[in-house]
C-alpha cells in the first residue's frame, strides 16, 4: 500500500505539473513562471487533501516532490514545443493526473482510518483542485465549468477504487488500476467524444437571474 501511495502521488504531482508549466507557455511566460506553476499546479490537489485531514503535508515532509516540480518546470521551457505537437496536450496531461490522484487521494484517506464516502470526497478534491489552482492564476475558464464530464470522471475513479478495495475485497493494486481506467477512460471520451451529463434547464417561466 505504501508503493502504491507514493508511486500514485508522484505521477499525479508529475502530471500536473506538466499541465502548469503548458499553461505558463501558452501565457508566455519567463522561466521562474514555468516553476512557479509547476509547482502550485503539481502540489495543489494534494496540499487541499492533506490539510483537510489533518495529516502532515506530502511535500514539506519529503521534499522530492517539489524538485520533481522544479524539475518539471525547468525542462518544460525547453520541451514545450515537442509536448505541443501533441493533439491537445494540457488536456490528456490533465486527464492523466486526475485518474492518477483520485485513486491516490481516496486511498491515502483510507489509509489514515477515515470512512469510504470521506475518501470518495478527498479523491475528487485531490483530482481536481491542483488545475482550478492553475487556471485560477492564469484567469482562464476552469473545466469544472465546462458542460464536458470532468468531476463526474474523478468521482468514479475514487468510487470504483474505494468500492473494489473496501467492499470487494480487491488487492489495492488491482483496484487501483480499475479506478484510474475507469476515470480515464470517461475523461477521454469528455475530450474526444464531447461526452457530459445533462445540463440543469429551469422551467419555462422561471424569472431570469442576474448574472455576475
């Protein structure tokens, strides 16, 4: 359990802060600027999940996870240019990291003795917040706002993960696997297909509201 925990963290914050240092290079930014959102973008998600836990946060008791950051961040301001030649980079990179940490996040949440609709919940956090970070920095539309499946993805990811282990009785790695898929799998059909949910429509004669 403990590999897995670590190996899920640093591929979720690796991830992620890939995502970061594409968002600084389409903002065109200096180098310190590709660290900097590396860093928030790759910490993030799993800074919001410790703190809420009350657990010793990942990157200031092992500070490997921020020169991997770092790291990322620096070699991005040369690679940048070969990532995007890729078909929608941010978004597949984005799509990885949140398969990665809500399976992480959801475990490491079972791992401390809290109960399964509390890891369900931390895994979609631990997904999800690292990127409303970024794009909060950079003022740019948050996915969580777009019609296109994106919580819903980090949500079965984490449930399928804690369903499996908690209630299956399916080794962790195994259940691991299933939930990152899965997750995967529906983020991939949001970005390729448009896949989303139906969208809230009030009644016909609902008085408008005032938009912000």
């Amino acid at each position: 359990m403990a590999t897995m925990l670590q190996i899920l963290d640093f591929l979720g914050v690796a991830v992620f802060a890939v995502t970061g240092a594409i968002v600084a290079s389409r903002l065109r930014l200096d180098c310190l600027a590709f660290v900097f959102f590396a860093v928030f973008t790759g910490v993030g998600g799993g800074t919001l999940r410790d703190l809420l836990l009350d657990a010793p946060v990942f990157w200031v008791e092992n500070e490997i996870y921020l020169v991997v950051c770092i790291a990322i961040g620096a070699l991005m301001w040369f690679a940048t240019p070969l990532v995007e030649r890729m078909s929608k980079p941010l978004r597949w990179a984005d799509a990885m990291g949140l398969a990665a940490y809500s399976v992480m996040g959801a475990a490491k949440t079972l791992a401390l003795g809290h109960p399964p609709t509390v890891a369900v919940l931390m895994g979609v956090a631990t997904a999800t917040f690292g990127g409303i970070i970024r794009d909060t920095i950079a003022d740019q539309p948050s996915a969580l706002v777009k019609p296109e499946l994106y919580l819903t993805p980090a949500f079965v990811g984490a449930g399928v993960y804690v369903g499996l282990f908690t209630f299956g009785g399916v080794p962790a790695w195994p259940a691991a696997i299933a939930g990152a898929a899965a997750a995967l799998v529906l983020r991939g059909g949001a970005i390729i297909r448009g896949w989303n949910l139906p969208a809230y429509t009030p009644p016909p004669d609902t008085p408008p509201s005032d938009k912000p």
